[in-house]
C-alpha cells in the first residue's frame, strides 16, 4: 500500500517534467519586459487581490511546512496540531500587525522598511545579512527535501541520481527568479497553491469518507494505530524524551509564532499590492487558504497514521516526512484505476511544485536584498539593478546547491529551527520596533538586529538537535548544553532586550531625531501613501 | 539606498502634537489626562485627524493581536500547565484539547472578517481624510 511502483511511477516522472517544462515557460511569458525595476520587484501591482493573496499563501506554505508539520502531526498527533495551528497564527498576526504597515513604508525589500526610518547603509547592510542567514538555511532543508522526495517518489536509492536531482532543482530555482523576477515566481505560487488545495481537499474527502464523515472515528482510530494510544490525543509525544518537554513546547511555538511569518520572503509580498484595502484583503485570502490547507493537512495525516499505521510511517522515514504522500496514497486503497491514479499523481506535482517555488521565492529574496540593499547605489541605472539581482540569484544559488548537497545525507531539522529563530528573535523585534516605536534609534535597531542573530547563533549548535542523539544533524558528537530543542525561549527575549537597551543607552544624544523622524513617516505608516502605488 | 523627503522637507515644528519634542509634564496615564489636553489646543485640522486615525490604528491592532495571541497563549497554558482538563472527553467523543485546537480554524476565519468590517468601518474613512490632507504626496524614493 506504501510503494509507489509501476504507473504511479511513471505518471509522476511525466508530471514533473510537464511541470517544470509550464513553470518555465509561464517565466519566461511573464517575466518583466522592460528595464523597470519596479516590475521586476514587485510585479508592477498587477495581481487582484485574490491572486496575491493566494502568491501569499503559496510562498507561506513552504515545503519544510508541508513535509515537516505533516509528519509531526502523523507521528506525535496533538503536537502537530497545535504545531500547524502556530503556523496560522503567525500569518494571521502579520495580518493585523505588520501587513499594512509595511505596505505603506516598505519598497523592496525589508532593508526599504527600515532604511524608511532609519536611513543608513549601515542599516541596509546589517538587515540583508540577517536576510540571507535567515532564508539560506531555509532553502537548504527544501533543496535538500527535493532529492529525498524524488528519491522516494521515483524510486531510486542511488546517491548519485539524489545529488543531481538537487543540483537540477536549485538550477531551476536560480532560472525561475532570475527570470521571471516577482511576476514569474507569483504565478508559479498561485498554481502551486491551488493544485496543492485542490488535491488536497479530494484527498481529505476521501479519508473523511472512508470514516463516514465523522473526525472523531478518525481521530480515534488514527490513536489505535499510532502505537501511543491516547497520548496521541494531548500533548507530550513530541517532546517527550527531552529535559523540560512543557518549556520545550511553548519555546517551539514562540519560534514558530513570532517567526513564521515575518520570514522576508513573506513579507516581501506585502509590498506587491496597490492599496491599503487590496493588501487587506489579499491577506484575508491568504490567511483563509493557509487555514483551509491546514485543515486538509490534518486529515490528510492523521488519515495517515489510520490506515497504514504509525510503524509503516516511521519507516519510511524516521521523522514522517513522507507521511503527507502516504496519506494521499492510503486514501486511494490498494488497487489505483486510472483517474485515481492520476489524482495521486497530482498530489505528488503539488508537492514538487511546492519544493521548487518556495526555493525560488526565497532566492528572490535574497538576490532583491543583496542587489538592492548592498550592490546598488542611489544612481545606479534600473537596467543595471536588475543585471545586479540577476547575477545575486546566481550568487545566492550556488552556494546553497552546494550546501544542499553536503547537508543532503544529515538531519535537517536544525536549519529549518534555526531559519524560524532568527525570524523571531532578530527580524520580528526590529520591525516590531521600528513601526511602532516612536523613540527607537539607529543604534537600538542594529542592537536587536546583531543582538537576536548572534543570540541563536550560539545556542542554537548547544540543542539536542545539532548533536548529543541519534536524531542529531551530528549524530557522533556531544556538544549539547542548551536544554531545549528550539533557542526562542532565550533569544526572543534577547532581541527585544538588546534593542530596548540601545535604544535607552543612544538615547540622550538622538532622541529628538528619532522622533521627529517618525513624525515624519507616521502619517505615511498609518494612511498610506497619498496616491495609491501604482508602480 | 534612500533619499527620504523627509530629509529634504524636514517637518516644522508641531507643539499640538503630543509627541512633541518637549512633552508635557510626565503622568501616569499618558492616554486619559493627556487627551483631554492635547484635544482642547487643536480641535480641528490634520493634527485632529492623524491624531484620531493613530488613535483608531492603535486600538484595532491592540484588540485584535491581543485576542488572537490570548486565545492561542491561553490554550497553551491549558495544554501545558492543566493536562487533565485537556484530556477531558468532549462531547463529540474527542479530548477537549483536540476539540479546542480544532475550533481555532473556523475562530480564525471569523477573526479575518471582523477585522475587514472594523478596518473598513474605522480606521480607512480616517487614513482617506489624513492621506487627502498629507500637503505633498509622498516623493517616490528615487534609486535604490
């Protein structure tokens, strides 16, 4: 019930070549035309709401998510839940706190944002540092996942093929962002995200349908069959061999809450709509698809876990990554006819195609950051700029395909923490700050920027995570000091703290013009610009 | 890297504005003794309506933020601190944990709604009057 032999196979090989043969070409149609850097960054605004909102969604949904909640919540229940549900959560703050805000202050790229308010290379410099640690990490578990997924889905154990399949899909990434620039990464969103809702939503029909439309009968057999009993209904599984598994909980949440959504490769998406109304409303798109994909994803793996069972899950990979595909493949039942079998086909497409478009997304907002807030000088010609993030993609791509392939054989679940962390306790804080704090300084910002950064980067190598278990990225070693998977608990509080501190220590000397700068962008950050933006 | 208008059309001094550079004597409660102060020098003009506006954006993202972060936070706190009220049967047959984690699906959406109608009803009547009243539209950083 678990292989993906003959037909199965050989549709989905023809599926992702169609695929990256359409994602391709929709590029190259739509990249940007002319020598217009605001078509190039932005998209010219030219999406309705619904369709950037649904651009949010898909570069929101990244694989890491898909792959990794899904197997949490296959393998561990209630902690997976609750695990997805901060993935909401997240996206939903960034709804009411920060998404119109930085439609209003931001340009580009999140160095625009701040630099709104405190201008300054030194600014600009420090917030695309902290940029590429943030995203690099991220696109290394996804590059990584590609070649573990193809292996799987293809099925070929082959390390050679694993490699070349990563270095083919990080080839493809660098393609799709450096041509199709915002415009072209869009649209392969947009696709992603409806064939991934809509597959996904036929398979949870038919799991739903296989337990007569009751969610409890689902719930309680996926407890049966899950080896845990009701401990798979509450908390504790996943946590449950460390030393403070309650702490290590909300340290995780607090990580994925605060961090999530203010990762820029989201974040830039705020700056593509043309209104204040029309990014309200996009968000309220994109927050109604991620938690329609949320509930898909809950049924989706816990069915997982009812039908074939916890072992089988674990077995094919220790963490359940795969849990998402093994639930669609369960729903269909032994025998695959035809159309089922090119349903299941279409599953796996969503899920190539979520691997392949969030990386793109998160090249792009590198390369945008690298051009725009370091490379580029204020007479810098637009042609030129747009050379400049072209040859950043390039820059940014390479090095992450190799990472990809040296990190390819070794847990990933550090980076993926790691990305999260630094969202919450470097870039979270400064924005936090920076829009709405009206005495915060130039010194205070690079405080919390540099204070929440260095933080996680030295408690993150003490968790259990890099070394010290079988689990571990380094399974050999024992470094592991720091009592809790994720650093959240300690850097959050540490970003926060380190930027209240600057900012009262630099105060004396330039309190008036902290404020009296954001006097001057506060009607801007709260109205809006007075002529909607058009490009 | 920037030009700001700001920098160029640095903004006069405002001393309706109670952000001014030289605050009033220091209270308490900045919010209820101030406001009554700041409101009887400038009744009417833009000041009133940025003030009004700040006023309206505050008290939305504050409601909002606060109501979705305290309802996951308390259900946090449920899970950790109090498991056995968690693990209390529900009546559809699922723990009430479960009950309450997948009740926050539809909570959200209803959340999304509410904050369209009040942003809509609000808080953009407010930002139409400042953005209209803003002297000069906002210069397009030139360059990168």
């Amino acid at each position: 019930m678990t292989d993906f032999k003959g037909a199965a196979q050989s549709w989905s090989l023809v599926a992702f070549f169609s695929v990256v043969t359409l994602t391709l070409l929709l590029c190259v149609v739509t990249g940007p035309d002319r020598d217009d850097l605001d078509e190039f960054y932005t998209g010219y605004r030219f999406l309705s709401p619904l369709r950037n909102g649904l651009a949010i969604a898909g570069d929101y949904i990244s694989a890491a998510t898909v792959l990794t909640v899904g197997g949490i919540i296959a393998l561990c229940g209630y902690d997976g839940v609750v695990l997805a549900l901060s993935t909401l959560l997240s996206l939903l703050l960034l709804m009411f706190l920060l998404a119109e805000p930085l439609h209003h202050t931001g340009r580009f790229t999140m160095g625009d944002v701040l630099a709104r308010r405190m201008p300054g290379r030194a600014v600009r410099i420090t917030a695309c540092a902290v940029t590429l640690a943030a995203l690099v990490p991220m696109m290394v578990v996804q590059l990584a996942g590609v070649g573990q997924l193809l292996a799987y889905v293809l099925g070929f154990s082959d390390s050679t093929m694993r490699t070349g399949c990563v270095v083919g899909a990080g080839g493809l990434m660098i393609t799709y962002a450096a041509l199709g620039g915002m415009r072209g990464t869009a649209l392969i969103q947009i696709l992603k995200t409806v064939i991934l809702l809509g597959s996904g939503l036929v398979v949870a029909a038919l799991i739903l349908h296989t337990f007569g439309w009751s969610p409890p009968a689902l719930f309680r057999t996926a407890a049966r069959n899950s080896g845990a009993g009701p401990g798979y209904l509450r908390y504790g599984l996943q946590f449950a061999g460390g030393r403070h598994p309650a702490l290590d909980m909300v340290s995780t949440q607090c990580a994925i809450v605060l961090g999530g959504a203010s990762l820029p490769h989201v974040t830039m998406r705020m700056y593509t709509a043309g209104s204040t109304r029309q990014v309200r409303r996009a968000m309220s798109w994109a927050v109604s698809a991620v938690a329609l994909f949320i509930a898909v994803m809950t049924v989706v793996a816990v069915g997982a876990t009812a039908l074939i069972g916890a072992k089988t899950i674990s077995a094919a990979d220790p963490r359940g990554s795969t849990a998402y595909l093994l639930g669609a493949r369960a729903a269909f039942g032994t025998d695959l006819s035809r159309p089922e079998s090119l349903l299941f086909t279409t599953v796996t497409t969503a899920i190539f195609l979520t691997l392949l478009a969030s990386v793109a997304s998160m090249t792009l907002a590198c390369a945008n950051s690298l051009a725009h807030d370091i490379a580029a000088r204020p007479d810098t010609p637009p042609l030129r700029e747009m050379a400049l993030a072209r040859l950043a993609a390039l820059a940014v791509g390479i090095p992450v395909i190799a990472l990809a392939v040296l990190a390819q054989h070794r847990s990933l679940q550090p980076l993926a923490i790691l990305s999260f962390c630094l969202g919450a306790s470097a870039i979270a804080p400064a924005l936090l700050y920076s829009l709405f704090w009206r005495r915060y300084t130039r010194t205070g910002l690079l405080a919390t920027l540099i204070g929440g950064t260095v933080s996680v980067l030295v408690l993150l190598p003490g968790t259990s995570l890099v070394s010290g278990t079988p689990q571990s990225a380094f399974p050999d070693a024992d470094f592991n000091w720091f009592p809790f998977t994720t650093t959240a608990l300690v850097s959050v509080p540490a970003g926060f703290l380190s930027g209240l501190i600057a900012t009262v220590l630099s105060r004396r000397r330039s309190d008036t013009r902290a404020r009296n700068r954001y006097e001057a962008i506060e009607p801007v950050l709260l109205a809006g610009p007075a002529q909607p933006k058009n490009g | 890297m920037s030009t700001d208008s700001s920098e160029l059309h640095p903004l006069r001094h405002r001393p309706a504005r109670h952000a001014s550079p030289t605050p009033p004597a220091p209270s308490p409660a900045p919010r209820s003794s101030n406001w009554r102060a700041v409101r009887a020098r400038s009744w009417t003009g833009p000041h009133r309506d940025l003030r009004l506006l700040r006023r309206a954006c505050r008290r939305q993202r504050r409601v909002a933020a606060l109501v979705a972060l305290g309802y996951f936070v308390v259900f946090l706190t449920l899970t950790v601190a109090f498991p056995s009220v968690m693990t209390a049967p529900a009546p559809g047959g699922l723990p009430v944990g479960l009950c309450l984690a997948l009740v926050q699906l539809p909570v959200t959406w209803l959340a999304v709604l509410f904050y369209e109608y009040t942003a809509r009803r609000h808080v953009d009547p407010l930002a139409r009057r400042v953005r209209h009243q803003t002297p000069h539209p906002r210069d397009e950083q030139v360059g990168p």
